[in-house]
C-alpha cells in the first residue's frame, strides 16, 4: 500500500483565496482524521470521519474551515476564505479501528 | 476525561548516553498507548505500540498501570534519533464505534554529537 496520499504537498496562495486539500486514506481503513501542525499550538485534530460521516468537528476553527468525505477513498479539507494565520501545516491520517493512525506527508500551506 | 502529559518540551543528551521520555496518562478505561516520531519536516510514523511490546529503533516502552506511565526509552542514543516525539493515547468515542488519539504535547529530542 501507498499508505496516505495527500496533495498539493506544498500551497502558497493569497488571502482571501479558496485552498482545498485532498486525503486519500490507506484502503480498508475505516476513520480518518484531519490534523493542523504548527509551532505554537502544536498538533491541532481538526475533525475526524468514520464510515465516511463526520463524528466530531469540534475542533475546526471556524465557519470557513469544511471538510468532506464523499466516499471510502477521498476527502477534501477546504478553507473559504483563506487568512495569514490559516498557515501552517496540514495532516491527514487514517486508521481501523483502534488500531495505530498512519499519517500522510502532509500539506504545507502559507497564506501570504 | 483522558489526558496524556508529557512533562519534557525539550530533552538534550549525549550520543551514546540513556534517553529517557516521559509520557503519564489519565485514562479511566484500559489504555492502548502509542509512540509516533517526527523527524524534521516529516510526517508522524508509528514507532511503537505498547501492546505489541517490541523494540523498533532501538526504543522500548513499558506501561506501567500503577504509576499510569509509558515512558519511551533507549539505552545508547544515536544523532540520528533527533526528532520530536510524541505519546498517544486510543480512547473510544462514545457512541459511535469509532476511536480518536489523544496526543501529548509533544519531545524534542537532541542528541549532541
């Protein structure tokens, strides 16, 4: 397996600018995870999905953070519209069950 | 409520002397505790699980139910251990069959040539 995949690997946009990350999780994992990365607050879990439904999003920012999983093998963590502190960076990880979470390489994503 | 502390941000030792990282919980349930590693500008892999009790790197781990401990540990440290390390606990989210990490704040750890 490719374990996670996400892309772009690195963003360098605009404020006020649309950012869509994508996650493809490991195949057969059923949760995955969106986590945010950055100096000062360290690792942040954003929102997390299980059977493809969001279980808890508790720990999204704010109104302009939305993620998706439209299916087993995608999903999408967007950010409308992009501010300066959005900066940092973007993990997705996926996992079955109790078992251990596999990260992806993350998303490195600078709001200028 | 669960909880994982990890009392150190920053732990500096030298190459070939004992590394020790702290890792206490609070977990009401029996616990499933995991170590991750960052190396600089990486992704977070797995490095150990308490439950399968082996040795990866070098490193072990042993959970210790009384003093709610899972401290990480190695005998001789390497340069090449340099990296952020982090202890994570597994806990159920109610009601809905499914499982979150709990994650410490986080180790550097820097081995000094």
């Amino acid at each position: 397996d490719a374990g996670v995949i996400q892309s772009p690997r690195h963003e360098v946009t605009e404020m006020g600018q649309e950012v869509t990350l994508r996650c493809k999780p490991i195949s057969g994992h059923n949760s995955l995870f969106w986590y945010r990365q950055t100096m000062m607050r360290g690792l942040e879990l954003l929102i997390y999905f299980n059977n493809n439904v969001p279980i808890d999003d508790s720990g999204m920012p704010e109104d302009r953070f939305s993620a998706k999983m439209p299916n087993a093998s995608f999903s999408t963590l967007k950010i409308q519209p992009s501010e300066p502190r959005d900066s940092a960076v973007y993990f997705c990880a996926s996992s079955l069950g109790p078992e251990a979470q596999y990260f992806g390489p993350g998303t490195r994503l600078l709001v200028l | 409520a669960q909880r994982v502390t990890q009392p150190e941000k920053l732990l500096s030792v030298f190459k070939g002397a004992p590394v020790e990282l702290k890792c206490n919980y609070s977990y009401s349930g029996s616990p499933e505790l995991f170590w991750y590693v960052q190396y600089s500008r990486q992704r977070l892999q797995l490095l150990l699980r308490h439950i399968s009790r082996e040795s990866i790197k070098g490193f072990t781990a042993d959970l210790n139910k009384g003093e709610t401990s899972f401290h990480l540990k190695k005998p001789f440290a390497q340069e090449e251990d340099s990296a952020m390390y982090y202890c994570a606990l597994s806990n159920p989210y109610s009601g809905a069959g499914s499982y979150q990490l709990t994650f410490g704040k986080g180790t550097k750890l820097s081995v000094i040539p």
